[in-house]
C-alpha cells in the first residue's frame, strides 16, 4: 500500500468499509502466521531509569515513585512458574537501568538458556553495541526496542536528551548482530498526525521487522506530556488514540508484514478491559504477553494509568488469557513461536 493508501484507511470511519480491512487482516494473519496465539511472559525486572521520556510514568524526574530491582532468586523463581505455564518465551523488561549491569544480564541468559527451553526477548533499552553481542552471545535471542514514532522531530521532542539517530543505530545494530527485532509506536502521540503513522506503517515494512507492538498513547498525569492538548498543533492531522484507530494501525501492518508476530498489546487491553485484547486479535495479531511479573512489583511499573492487569497474579493472567484466546477459536502456541520467514523455509 502507498502512502496514500494508507493514510486513506487511517482517515476511514465509515463501519461497512473497516469491516473490509479487518477481514482482510484477519485473512493474512491466518494465512501466513496461522490461528496459534504465542505467549510471552512479561517480567518487568526493574521500574529504575535514568531517561527523561517524556510520556513515560516511570521516568527519571518522577521522584515519588517507589524504585525496585528483582533479585536473582526472585526472577528465577518466576521463570519457573511461566515454564509451568507452558510459555515458550520470558520477555525481560525494564527502565534504561543504569544499576542493571551489562554481566548480571549476561548470567541471566546463560542460565535460562541452560535450564529452560525458552526463548529469551531483552527489552533493556537502549545500551552500547559491546554490551547487546554479550547479551547476544550468552544466548538472547530476540530484542524488542519501540522507536515510539519515526518521525525526526517528534521523537527528538519526546525524548529529550538522546537523538533521533541512537535509536535507529541500536534497531540497525540489533539486527547485524542477529537478534530477533522488534520495535513499534504508540497512536496518538500529541503531535503525532496521520501522515507520520502511514509513515510508520512503511517503515515497519522497510525494516522487515520481526516483532511490531502498537498501542495507544495514555496520558499519565505525572508526566511532562499529561497536558496532551497543548502540543497539538491541527485537529484535523492528529491521530487519536482510540481503540479503533489502534487496531487500524494493527490491521495495517499486519496487511504490510504478513510474518510479524504482533501482540495484542497491555496498553489496548487498558482501554477496552472487556474486550480489547480478542479485537486485537481478530484484526491481525497473534501473540498475548501475559504479565508474570509479582504483585508487589507490576504496581510499581507505572508507565501509564489504568494498566491492565494491575492488581492480579500471574496465575490470574494466565488463566485469563487462555480463555480469552479460546473464547474466539483460537489456539494456544506451542514451543517459542519465532518468526519465520517464507524465504528460509522456502530454502529448506
Ligand atoms: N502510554 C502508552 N504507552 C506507553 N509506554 C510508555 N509510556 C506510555 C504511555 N504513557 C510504552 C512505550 C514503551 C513501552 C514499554 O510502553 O511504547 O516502549
Ligand atoms: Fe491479566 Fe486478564 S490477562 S487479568
């Protein structure tokens, strides 16, 4: 699709004609990743960071929140319970910790990868090239960094400090050094118009990316970007944040990397509790990234408000999500559910 396609479907309200893309979404989904929803669980290792971004709860300036880093035994101990769950991949997430050093991710992985069957994604962040080959030759094999928006001058804005540039660097980097990679953007950014989206959209696909997260923009109140509506400069080119406008954005990209593995993402499931995370993946995704993080800690990674999942366990999360997943005909995943690309099958 063009630019102007795109932006064309972005701009479309009409139900009759969306109910065109969702099935034709939903068609590639099924043809070319197949009716298995893959689970990744989600640990969020440590709410500590020293970035400013400034839509992001858990920035560096947000003094009153309560900081913790897990420890080794804690992390191991919920790496257990998903293997029990039957999860073929942790994700492990957390802040740009500077106190997470580059050799206790390195053991990390080395005993995962020793003791478990599971595939290990990173999402750690930016960090310099030395230190993602060690995570890499330790066993990692997937990275996921959002870019947020591909667009210079709005990134630049919500990002003070670190340039446009690092982050494209560390995506390209990612990808020589063999990683998995995954990357993504947030709908309705203030600033944020249509155009850039359907821009977005094309980038995904320039950059035949493995794993794309997409969800909407939720202002939180102790942020720079709470007062949303001061930075926006025309209604009628910014993109909203709806539920709706999301999972055009899903349906899209799905539509333009048929392979992907795109979630349906905590942030969706945040604005539609009911019911967002079956839309999603009705409309082109096929992965859950069911929470496993402890109680005591998921409340304290606060990087929007009204996160979904907030006050239950993994054991809840988990049963949840395989009912949801079941409720629309589809199946649970197996093993660790990679990419897999036409090309190198087709070689086989
Ligand atoms: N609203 C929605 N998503 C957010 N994220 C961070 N802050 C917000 C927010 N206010 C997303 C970013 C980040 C991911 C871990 O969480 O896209 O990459
Ligand atoms: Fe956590 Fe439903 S997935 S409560």
């Amino acid at each position: 699709m063009d630019l102007f396609e795109l932006e064309t479907w972005l701009r479309e309200k009409n139900s009759a004609q969306l109910e065109k893309l969702w099935r034709q979404a939903d068609h590639v989904r099924a043809h070319s990743v197949g009716n298995a929803v893959h689970l990744r669980g989600l640990l969020e290792i440590s709410n500590h960071c020293s970035r400013e971004c400034q839509y992001c709860g858990i920035h560096v300036g947000r003094k009153d929140l309560e900081r913790y880093r897990m420890t080794r035994p804690e992390i191991e101990q919920c790496i257990h319970q998903l293997v029990d769950f039957g999860y073929g991949t942790v994700v492990l997430q957390a802040g740009e910790d500077p106190g997470i050093i580059p050799s206790s991710i390195e053991d990390l992985v080395t005993w995962i990868k020793g003791n478990t069957y599971l595939a290990v994604t990173l999402s750690l962040g930016e960090r310099p090239l030395e230190v993602l080959r060690r995570w890499k030759q330790a066993g990692a094999d997937r990275y996921l960094l959002r870019i947020e928006t591909t667009d210079q001058a709005l990134l630049d804005s919500i990002h003070p400090g670190r340039p446009y540039g690092s982050r494209m660097d560390t995506l390209d980097r990612l990808s020589q050094l063999g990683y998995e990679v995954g990357s993504g953007i947030m709908v309705g950014i203030p600033g944020q118009t249509y155009e850039m989206v359907a821009k977005d959209i094309q980038w995904f696909k320039d950059m035949d990316l493995d794993m794309i997260g997409i969800g909407p923009f939720i202002p939180h109140k102790d942020t720079p970007l709470s007062d949303t509506l001061s930075r926006v400069t025309s209604k009628k080119e910014q993109v909203s944040g709806t539920e709706t406008m999301v999972n055009k954005v899903i349906a899209l990209s799905r539509i333009a990397c048929p392979e992907a593995n795109i979630p349906a993402t905590t942030a969706l499931a945040s604005i539609n509790t009911k019911f967002g995370r079956e839309k999603a993946l009705s409309h082109g995704a096929n992965v859950v990234m069911p929470n496993v993080t402890p109680k005591v800690y998921r409340v304290l990674y606060d990087i929007y408000p009204g996160k979904a999942c907030i006050s239950e366990t993994a054991d809840v999360c988990h049963s949840c999500i395989k009912k949801r997943i079941r409720s629309i005909g589809r199946e649970i995943g197996s093993g660790p559910g990679s990419r897999k690309k036409v090309i190198s099958s087709n070689l086989n």
